[in-house]
C-alpha cells in the first residue's frame, strides 16, 4: 500500500510540475503574441519617426513653403511618379501624370488618385520613398497624404496632392551632381483595425 501511495504522490508532483510548465509556457506565447500585434498597430509612426530621424530610405524633408525664385539656370530635373497597392487592399492607385519635370526651387503639385474598387468600405495609409536615396535629403514636401488614414466607400475615389521642391543645394552637392532621374514612390496599404 505504503508503494502504491508513493507512486501516486509522485504521479501528482510531476502532474503539477507539468501543468506549472504548461502555464508558464502559454504566459509567454500570450505576451509574445501581444506584443507582435502591439507592434503591428504601431509600425507605421515607428516607421515614419525612424525614417525621419536617420534620413533611412530616402525619406524626404519638410518645408512650409518654396524659396522665393526657382535656379532659374539649371536644368530641369525629373520626378516620375510611382504608384503601388499592397494586396491586401482593394484599391486602384495611380499617378494622374506619370512626371513631372522641374528646377531646383521649384514648387510643383503632383495628384495621385486612389479609387476603393471593392465592394466594402475601406480605409488605407500611405507610406513613401525617394529613390535614388542621396536625394531624399533635397527632396522638400510641402503637403503630403502619406501616414493619413483615408476611408473610401465602394467605387469612391479621391485626388491627392502631393506639394513639393527640390532643395538647390541638390545642384552643388558632388554626390548628386549625377542625378538625373527622381522617383516619388507611395504604396497603400490596409490601415491597421480595417476588417474589409
């Protein structure tokens, strides 16, 4: 009896020692999986604040207005205007022009228009890129629809500017004497808590 009792306390003892492992165990995967979707709600101001710190991937600069007078002597440079949809929203997103062409000091105001091409309301945010990147420090937005949540209804579309100039000091600068080419990027994605 004395060894049927034994074993059975150790039974017990390695019964609890398991559901303590257990517990343990699902305590950390929730506080993993918690934290990805913490991260996931807030990837998109982490990704803007890091790229507006460290200059990361061509991220472009901030003005309120465009000097006074264009560099009037140089040549024109040329943005072409991307325009891209993550899958997981149904949208159409296009550059109403495809360039445009301007002077260092140059305000110009580029339209890209997105249309919910979708059966249910839906909402995306924007985020943005210069390439080649040595010119996203020259690059000067004045007014931008990037990181803005925009809702769409079924079939609705939207026109959105996009304000800006190239700094002149892009002319002097050694590293971006060679560039003859800008490209403005935007991708769309599903805003963060859309369902549809």
């Amino acid at each position: 009896m004395t060894i049927t009792a034994s074993n059975h306390n150790m039974h017990n003892q390695g019964k609890d020692q398991r559901d303590k492992t257990n517990n343990r165990l699902l305590f950390v995967v929730a506080v993993v999986v918690m934290s990805m979707v913490g991260l996931a709600y807030a990837s998109v101001p982490l990704y803007k604040l890091f790229c507006q710190v460290t200059g990361f991937g061509g991220t472009t600069q901030i003005a309120t207005q465009a000097p006074e007078q264009a560099l009037l002597t140089v040549e024109p440079l040329a943005v072409r205007l991307d325009a891209n949809v993550n899958p997981q929203l149904n949208w159409s997103f296009v550059p109403i022009e495809q360039e445009v062409s301007l002077k260092p000091g140059e305000e110009v105001t580029a339209i890209y228009r997105a249309t919910n091409i979708g059966t249910m309301p839906s909402t995306g945010t924007a985020t943005f890129n210069v390439t080649p990147q040595k010119a996203g420090p020259y690059f000067m937005k004045i007014e931008c629809f990037c990181f803005t949540e925009q809702t769409l209804q079924p079939g609705e579309s939207i026109d959105m500017p996009v304000r800006f100039f190239l700094d002149s000091e892009i002319v002097s600068d050694i590293n971006t004497s060679d560039i003859d080419e800008i490209v403005l990027s935007y991708t769309f994605f599903k805003a963060m808590g859309n369902s549809s």
